[in-house]
C-alpha cells in the first residue's frame, strides 16, 4: 500500500512532512486540504521542511501533502503589465473577485489571462534557422510595449512551421521547431522558476546612464543600465517617493514595483497613485509599462522572501525582449527580516543581529541578476536590454553600519545615503553628498551627448562640497566671519549648489524633472560664477559685496524660471553672470 506524504509538525509558516522520499529540494507543494501553496526548502531522509506562502492557522497534523513536479515558478507572457500580483504572481485582482475582500487561503488563479485571446503577428517565416531567445512574433501587449514571442533558451534549429497572424490564446501552439532533440512546440506563455536566473548570451559593460531627471542622481551619483543601487535611510528620509520619482521619470521602457514587507497603507498609497499617474514621455497611463507585486507586512513572510525573486524574473524576461527595466524593490530590509524569522523557525545558528549566515550570500543573489545584455537574432539585428535594481534599505535607527546595508555595499555600485538632517530640513532628495557615491563610469556617454564636459564639471562640483564640508567644522568654532573672502566666497557657492541645484521638489511642475541638458546648464552657470567670484575676491572686493549681487538670487530661482527645453536662456543667463562682474 501506497503512503502518502503527511504533515508531522508545524511551525508558523515553516511545516514539516514526512514520506517525501520521492520529493527534490524546490518542489512546489500544496499543503493541506485547502492546498496552500508551499516550497521544500530541505530534505533529510524522507522527511521534508516546507516554507508555506500563506497563513498555516488551522492545519494540523496528518492533513496531506501533495508534491508537485516542479519548482516554484512564474507564468510568462501577455498580460503581466498593468496587473497587481502578490508575492507569488497570484493577482488580487481576480482573488478578490474570487473571494470577496478578504482573500482566502488556498486560491490559486492563473497569473495572466489564459482566455483571453491575443493579436499575434508573426515576424519569421517557415524553414528559417532560429536560435534560443529569437523573435517569432509580436503581441500589442499595452499601449506603450509590444510584446515580443521568443523562442526558449534550450531551443535551436529550424521552423517547421509558425502560425498564421490572428488571434490566439496564450496557451495556444504559435510554432514547431526541429531541434536534435526532434519536433518542439512553442506555446506564447511558458513557465520560468523564480529562483533560478535567466542566462544572459552576451553582457555588456553597465557605462551609460539611467537618466532619472533628478540631479543628486544623474549628475553627482548615477546609476548606469544593468547597474544596481541602494537608498538606505530612516524613516521619513524619502526613500519610498524618491522611488516613485525614479519609477515616473527614468528613461527605462518597463517598472517592476516590489512592495516587500512594506505598510499596508503606503501600498496603499503606491496602489491608489500608480493607476492615476500619466507617463511622462507619452502622456498615457503609467500603469502601461508597469507591474506592481504587493507584498505587506501582514502578509506572510514566506511569500515575502519569494516576492522580490519573482519581480526580478518577470523584468528578466522583459530584458531578453530587448527592453530597458527598472526594478523598485522597497524594501529589502523587511525582506532579510523575513529571511531571520524563517531561520529563526529552522532553529539554524543566528549570525550578527540574528540574521542568517547566509544573508550576504542571499543579498549577492538578488543584486547580481542586473544586468545589461545583448542578443543576435537569426537575421543578424542587435537587440539591447538591462534590468537596472533599486532597492530601498530601512535601517533601524537610520544606522549604515547594521547588516543589511553593510552587505548591500558589497554588491552595489551606486549608494544613495539618504540622511536624517537634510530631511529635516526638508531637503529632498536627501541623498547627501558625502554619504553617497557611484563607481559606474558613465563619462563617455556624457561627452557624447553634451556640448559641456561633465567629467570636469562633476569634478569641481565634489570639491567644492568637500571643501565646504571642511570649512563648517572650522565655522562651528570660529564663527564665517573669521574666515578669509576666499573661503566664505566657496561657503556661499556650496549653499548654491545645494539649495540652488541639488534640492529639488517632486511636486514642481517645473522642477520635478531636470533635462541633462538643463542639470550641466545650471552646474556651469553656478561654476562660472564661482571663478569669477574667486577673481573679484582676489583684486580686494570683500565678498560681502559679492554676494550681493542681484544675480545671487537669480541664480537661486533659475531651477524654477527656466524650463528643460529653453536652452537659449541659460546661455543669455551666463552671459548675465559674466556681465555683472564686469560692470
């Protein structure tokens, strides 16, 4: 007689079973007789720990397990844009038609529409030579993104056959390719497990920006295409808007939001606000090129230590498409806290602050699936994609030196220091410049697409930070008027550059977004003004009446008088600033 698996134990969100000797480490499995969804996350001889994705209250011991044969794993294709996913790709959407507005446990619904039928248009034809990742054919899958069929990476051979243009269902055959393994069928959708990363044939050097409209960002700390960032901060810093300003304004074609063990009313908020939010390149809605997996801190941890493994996959397949996408994952540090309560139920050996000692290893997971690739089709065409990570760190106590943000500055090149005072000050972004940094070298793309040198100017810029960073210890002591002209000219020229260039308003009509174009403008235009001051200053004029200068307050407003697109009156501008210091 057969033994089916049972439940032995149970422990919160981590169960145990045994008779699982037929099982493999990853298996997806349903739990119980309302068939929670879970996944075997260690095996010793028969018996079998299970981490499960939803609320465990109320199973008991003997209810069965049923294993099935494959990893935990997402639906890719159509559909996947504009949707609302939980942690595991079930849409709440269709849940909560499903069940009402409390969602019951074991529900399964499939990610994306597999009724709904498609325009397919093929763009290969019968007998042609295809290899993994080419494009058979085009989907209109949203307004702003064409969705593009590909075939599968273990695929290589010839096109016996490809479906006419019209209609079809996702789960429909659209081609048979000849492979030496014999006839293979291609359906539209088609399953990939979260935790294993889509291989990239060709990866490309992270050297050209991702051109976020916000200053502090692409200026001073830029985050390059297939490059990963962090923004740690505190509470109320503004990690959570500095993220929605780069989901609305950075040029990628494709957002995935992760809301990872986040408040339920601040994804509420991102909820309400994304649907309602225009795209600012096409006017349409935002929600066109963007997938939003909610994930509270009600929510059970389990589903949200998956959460982010399955945002990082659906951008990877957007990747290989050739698309351009950015992944806001905030945040990662409810995220290692799932990670510290699961193993705290596995009774594994806590490591600093009771974190797992895999916890670094896990970070380096995530952070390492960015990436900027490129892909050669059939016909010899170049298709270039990137997923470019941002993930939010929330330190307790705002401190840098905790776990999760020392291990998160191993793996990233770019650091966001979001700091407490400036946010006081209502400084925003508070991403503060001697906290923060950036290790892509994005300069050749800078000098190609500009007529000013931004090596040089971001050069100047940092120095004149540090050194006023330098002056204000001395100032705490002595006081600005002990200080030579020199020195409390670059006092002043800092507070330019900080309140008149870094600081910027999310809700400026004007200001919300800065062109590269504008954001090197206004730099130089600050620049100028410092050397020429520097020049005055040395012939005897006290810098008193330097900085009285009816420009000093121009130069303070410029950010909100002269538009991204009326270029010319930065030049007539500078032109001002070097006239009112020869007169």
């Amino acid at each position: 007689m057969k033994h089916e698996p049972k439940l032995i134990r149970i422990n919160g969100p981590v169960v145990f079973a045994d008779r699982m000797g037929n099982a493999s480490l990853g298996n997806q499995v349903e739990v119980g007789r309302e068939h929670l969804t879970g996944e075997i996350i260690t095996l010793e001889n028969d018996i079998a720990t299970i981490q499960v994705y939803e609320d465990t209250i109320g199973i008991k011991p003997g209810e069965p397990v049923r294993v099935l044969d494959e990893p935990v794993s997402v639906l890719l294709g159509p559909g996947i844009l504009k949707s609302i996913y939980d942690g595991i790709q079930r849409p709440l959407d269709k849940l909560k038609d499903k069940s009402g507005t409390f969602i019951k446990r074991g529900l399964n619904v499939p990610a994306i529409d597999l009724d709904r039928e498609w325009d397919f248009r093929p763009v290969v034809k019968t007998g042609q030579t295809v290899t993994p990742l080419a494009i058979l054919g085009e989907i209109p899958e949203t307004e702003l993104v064409v969705h593009k069929v590909m075939v599968p990476h273990k695929y290589s051979g010839h096109l016996s056959w490809i479906a006419a243009p019209g209609k079809h269902k996702v789960t429909d055959v659209i081609a048979r390719v000849v492979t030496e393994a014999g006839e293979k069928e291609i359906t539209i959708m088609r399953k990939w497990p979260i935790r294993r990363p889509r291989p990239i044939i060709k990866r490309l050097l992270p050297n050209v920006p991702v051109i976020t409209g916000q200053r502090v960002i692409d200026f001073l700390f830029p985050v390059a295409r297939g490059g990963a960032a962090a923004i740690p901060g505190g509470f109320g810093t503004g990690k959570t808007v500095t993220q929605h300003q780069l989901a609305k304004w950075c040029d990628v074609d494709i957002i995935v939001y992760i809301g990872c063990g986040e408040r339920g009313n601040e994804m509420t908020q991102v909820l309400e606000e994304f649907p309602a939010l225009k795209d600012p390149h096409s006017q349409k809605p935002i929600m066109e090129r963007t997938t939003l997996i909610a994930n509270t801190s009600n929510m059970p941890v389990t589903a949200r230590e998956a959460s982010i493994y399955t945002g990082v996959t659906i951008a990877e397949y957007y990747r290989d498409m050739g698309y351009h996408v950015a992944i806001m994952a905030d945040s990662t540090s409810r995220w290692a806290e799932a990670l510290r309560e699961i193993s705290g139920r596995l009774e594994q050996m806590p490591a600093e602050e009771g974190y797992p000692a895999y916890l670094a290893s896990r970070i380096g997971e995530f952070y390492e699936r960015a990436g900027r690739s490129e892909i050669t089709d059939h016909d010899g065409t170049k298709r270039e994609g990137s997923v470019t990570i941002i993930g939010a760190v929330s330190p307790p106590g705002g401190d840098f030196s905790e776990p999760v943000v020392t291990h998160t500055r191993r793996f990233v090149r770019t650091f966001w220091g979001l700091d407490r005072d400036l946010a006081s000050a209502r400084h925003f972004p508070s991403i503060h410049w001697n906290s923060s940094y950036s290790e892509y070298d994005v300069s050749r793309w800078w000098e190609k697409n500009s007529s000013l040198s931004w090596s040089d100017l971001h050069r100047k810029a940092m120095e004149i930070l540090k050194e006023d960073d330098r002056l204000q210890n001395i100032v705490k002591l002595i006081g600005p008027d002990a200080l030579p002209d020199r020195q409390r000219i670059t006092l002043e020229v800092a507070r330019m550059i900080k309140e008149g260039f870094l600081q910027q308003s999310a809700f400026s009509e004007v200001d919300s977004y800065c062109s590269p174009e504008k954001q090197l403008a206004m730099i130089d235009i600050i620049l100028c003004f410092y050397e020429k001051a520097g020049k005055l200053s040395a012939t005897g004029v006290p810098a008193s009446e330097i900085m009285q200068l009816p420009v000093v307050d121009k130069i303070f407003r410029m950010k909100e008088e002269i538009g991204n697109d009326e270029q010319a009156k930065f030049t007539e501008f500078k032109k001002i600033v070097e006239e009112s210091f020869m007169e």
